[in-house]
C-alpha cells in the first residue's frame, strides 16, 4: 500500500486558498494549476497541480490527466524560452517511498542548467532509505537542511520568475 506524507493543513490548498504569501501562479485552468515551486534548485522550477485535493497519480480523473500534461508541456515549453536550460526534468513522486512530501498531486517541471544546487532529485531517490520514511515514525524530508535554506526564494523573487515564465507562456488556442 502506498503510505502517503502527512501535511496538515496541505500547503498547496493553503496556496490556492490564498492563505501562503510566496504563492505564484502561472497558469490555471479548470482542472490544473502551474504554480512557482518555492524550493528553487532550480531557478524556474515549478509544479503543476490539481485544483482538487488528491495525492497521487493513481486518484486523477482522464481529465486531470490531461490538463496535467497538457499545462506541463505548455509550462516547459516557456521554460525553454526563459532560460534556455539544457535540459528539462520532469518527475512526480507518489509516496513517501517514491519521494513525495505533500499529500497534494503535483508533477515537477524544472529546467536544468549546468552547476545547480540540485538536492531533492532523483539521483537521491537511488537510495530507497533515502527516499522515505521508516515505518512508524514521521516523514523527515529534510536531509539537507541547509541546502534546503539556500534554495529557498523569497516572495518578490518567485513572483519575478512566475512573471518572466508567464511571458514566455504561447497564448493558449481559445
Ligand atoms: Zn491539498
């Protein structure tokens, strides 16, 4: 059974609750969000997430599916343009055995680029102990606590890069 991490009140619903002040949106739509994630590793990393509170893959309506990847491609697509990585990672955890840390579904989209601070990525996930919990005790994401501080943005840099990848996003077809 997948176990799930723990996180109450879920931080992606505070967001979209307006309840969390580095909260950037890019892109909405009726089903998915592209959102700034606030750990930047990578500078224009961000998430897409679903409008509902689900964890995993596995609770995604075909709808959601869609509207996931469908936002996730248009969001990479501004990446590239933005910041000209060289290479774009896409991932998404499911489980505190897989890597997640927030019961909320999202889908990772980061755009990497040469001597980035990456801590949190999958070549950690190498490491199953290193990936999850042990059972019984509480899910410690951490590992790397200062690694974690540094790569965290402030809220006028995360509206900055959530601007800058709005301005790269291609109009949608209406
Ligand atoms: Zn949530």
């Amino acid at each position: 059974m997948i176990q799930l991490p723990v996180k109450d009140p879920c931080d992606l619903c505070e967001g979209m609750a307006g309840r969390e002040e580095r909260w950037a949106i890019i892109e909405e739509g009726e089903h998915a969000l592209t959102v700034i994630n606030p750990w930047q590793f990578e500078v224009g990393q961000c998430c897409v997430i679903t409008r509902r509170h689900v964890a995993t893959l596995l609770d995604l309506s075909q709808p959601e599916c869609v509207a996931i990847m469908v936002a996730a491609q248009r969001v990479a697509a501004a990446l590239v343009k933005a910041y000209n990585p060289l290479g774009i990672l896409t991932f998404q955890n499911n489980g505190v055995y897989s890597g997640q840390e927030t019961p909320h579904f999202h889908f990772h989209v980061v755009p990497r680029q040469e001597g980035s601070d990456w801590g949190i990525g999958p070549p950690q996930l190498a490491t199953f102990e290193g990936a999850g919990r042990r059972k019984g005790t509480s899910h410690d994401p951490s590992g790397d606590a200062q690694r974690r501080a540094r790569v965290q943005a402030s809220a006028r840099q995360l509206a900055e890069t959530a601007d800058r990848i709005r301005a790269n996003l291609q109009r949608s077809p209406s």
